[in-house]
C-alpha cells in the first residue's frame, strides 16, 4: 500500500481545525484508502480507536444510516461523553440531506470530521450554503507517476512511464497486469460513474429545486465523454461538440450539451482549463480544454488512437501542476498559445509540452511562444527525448519524467 504523502500532510494540516475537511475525487482514486491510511497515523500517535468512528455508505451494513436522522443518532449514540472524536463519513452523498446531521455535528464543538465524495455538486448544493467558509476541500488524483512507480517497483522509467500512459494510475489497476482485466476494471468504473454518480447528481439537483436539462440520456453522455477524450490538449467549443453531434445524426441544443460536459467535470472524469490572455490580463470566456483524469480511462473510451503520445504528455502534465497546487491556464500571448500558464501565490510559470524537440521546426515551434513573453518568470519547456536539455536564451528545457519524479 503506497502512503498518499502530499494529502496526509494536507490532513494533518487540517487536523483538529476547526472546518470540516471535505475529501472530493473520482471513484477508485484512493479516498477510503486515504481515509483508513490517517486514521491509523492517528492510532499511531496516540488516538484511541475508540474516539474513532468511520461509515462507508457505499457498505450493505450501513444501508440503515442513509437518512441523515439515523445516521446523527448513531453517530450520538457511539459518543458516550464530551471527549474529543473524529469521525469518517465514506461517500456521503448517498445519504439523503446529509448535510443537516454534518452541520448539527459540527455545531456541537468535539468532533474533528472528515467526509469524502465521488461528485463535486455536493459541494455547489445545501451543504455549501450550511457550512459557507467553514469547510476545506482536498481533491484526490490518480497516482502520480512518482506514485505509480513505487506501486509497481518498476525503476526502468521510461518502460514505466509507457505503461502509465496506457494503463493509467488508479491506484488497483497497479495489481492488474492482464489487459483483459484492466479493460473489465475500467468499463466497471465508468459506468458507474455515468450511470450512478451522474444519476445521483440529477436528483440532488431536482430535489434542492434546480434544473438540469434532462442529464438522462447516457448514449449522449457516453458520446460526449469519446468526443472530449479524444480531444485533449485541443482547444474545442461547446459548439463544436454540437455540429459534430448534429452531422453523425444527433439532435441536440448548445445548452445540453453543455450541462453534459459540467454533469463530466463534476463527476471528476474531465477537468476543464481556461484560456487567460496574457497581454489582457484576463480569463477568456470562449474555448477551452479539457483533459481527463486518467490516461488508462482514456484508452478504453477512446480505442484506436495513434500518434498522440504528446497529448497524452500533456495530459500527464496538467494534473502534475494540479497536484503540486498550481492554478493552471491555457496562455494566450498575441498569436502564440502557451501550453500552461501556473500560478502560485504571486509566481508565474510558463510551460511548453513536446514529446520530442529533435526535429528543428518543432523545436522552433515549441520555444516561439515562450520567447515572445517578455517578463522574467520561469519558462520550461518539458519533452520526453534527452537529447535537447539546457537552457536556451533563459528557457529550460528539460526532461519530462525526471520532472515528474521530482
């Protein structure tokens, strides 16, 4: 079992703060792991089992705590006195108004809770309203590569990294080296999170007296997760989604499509990048990109697909920058367009992604956009071959996996 290092630090930052610590991610990213990896660290440290209490909705034993008044006194009645608890609540949003028993919790002072969910509309809901600045969201990836290579003690990194690719990092599909399970793992996965986490999402809307546009068509939902999978590291448009639709004999609206596409990015499938002009200053509200949160899922919604190993780089990149806490952008520099544009805190970082930069044109290409920005922060070029490290006029270019390794 690999520790998750970045997000155990991130909880015992947040432990005994006084926010409810909301753990959000896409399902089989490692959220239970996670939860069950802390809760031991604090056995370890001295916390007795006893003042610990942790409900996994998604277990059949617990099918008679998904009303959020029986999930309370339960909770109440395994709490005998005013001692400190923490309590562990595994994808809560099966529980019906689960957010009236978290803050009649939370109000009473001794307890530190901990509450994870697989659909990031638990969060745009009731509960936000409730809990408005008193909650922390920590967002769970896939493994990183850094991850996946201790999970498969592979130190071949360059074999590695081109099974990752295809495989993906959640973390069990680590244990399943015959495709033909893997493939099995995968469709299990989407499907649920099409069919039930997408599902879940349309009533928690319809109960709390939104409008959802009928997400209910899961051939359409299916199409649009191909179309954006098979697009990453592409500027598209909701319209352009739409004709793409309409000429392969789809009737469909802009707004449908586009409630789709939030119904995916809720879900934690896709991940939605801005473009920010950088002579503006300002966020474009037209196109974007969309990467998605695992390459393995990517090859099994997109089966036939070559000559990509740049995007794919790209995609890796993307969610690289998201885990180390960067705000992330699609730059746009007069004509040129750079890769990522990262902020954190007041520093800016710039980033060109490219398979490989042996070819002169390419290498051309790559380092135009970065040398057209005229300020002093950092410019890194990432690329797979070794051959053209070093710095160029200012601009690093550097080998992506020792990057990733970091």
């Amino acid at each position: 079992m690999i520790e998750r290092e970045n997000y155990i630090k991130k909880l015992f930052q947040w432990k005994d703060k006084d926010v409810i610590k909301v753990i959000t991610g896409m399902r089989r990213c490692g959220k239970s792991t996670l939860l069950k990896q802390f809760q031991q660290l604090l056995i370890e440290q001295g916390i007795s089992s006893n003042n610990i209490i942790y409900i996994n909705f998604e277990e059949l034993e617990n099918i008679d705590l998904l009303d959020y008044k029986s999930l309370y006194n339960h909770i109440k009645k395994e709490c005998h006195n005013n001692e400190h608890y923490y309590i562990f609540l595994d994808e809560i949003q099966n529980v019906k108004n689960f957010e009236k028993a978290i803050d009649s919790l939370y109000v009473k002072g001794n307890f530190d809770i901990y509450i994870t969910g697989s659909n990031s509309y638990l969060l745009s809901g009731e509960l936000a309203t409730l809990l408005s600045g008193r909650y922390v969201e920590i967002s769970i990836l896939p493994f990183s590569f850094n991850e996946y290579s201790k999970a498969t003690k592979n130190q071949k990194y360059e074999e590695s990294f081109s099974t990752y690719l295809k495989n993906g990092g959640l973390p069990y599909s680590t244990l399943l080296t015959d495709k033909n399970y893997l493939d099995d793992y995968l469709e299990g996965i989407y499907n649920t999170v099409i069919i039930k986490d997408i599902e879940e999402r349309r009533k928690r809307k319809l109960d709390n007296g939104g409008f959802d546009r009928n997400v209910n068509d899961t051939l359409l939902l299916k199409k649009i997760s191909q179309y954006l999978a098979s697009s990453i590291g592409n500027i598209i448009s909701v319209k352009g989604i739409t004709d793409y639709l309409i000429s392969s004999g789809r009737k469909v609206s802009n707004s449908t499509v586009d409630s789709y596409i939030d119904a995916l990015i809720e879900a934690f499938i896709f991940y939605k990048v801005d473009r920010y002009d950088l002579n503006g200053k300002s966020i474009l509200k037209q196109n974007s990109k969309y990467y998605i949160v695992d390459t393995g899922l990517r090859r099994h919604l997109v089966r036939k697909k070559e000559n990509d190993i740049g995007y794919l780089l790209e995609n890796v990149v993307y969610f690289e920058l998201l885990r180390r806490g960067y705000i992330i952008y699609v730059g746009k520099s007069g004509t040129n367009e750079i890769d990522f544009v990262a902020f954190h805190n007041d520093i800016i970082e710039y980033y060109q992604v490219s398979a490989s930069l042996l070819e002169e044109s390419t290498f051309a290409r790559e380092i135009k956009p970065l040398k057209s920005i005229k300020d002093n922060y950092k410019k890194t070029i990432l690329t797979l071959d070794k051959f053209s490290q070093g710095n160029y006029e200012g601009i690093e270019v550097i080998n992506a996996l020792d990057w990733l390794l970091q």
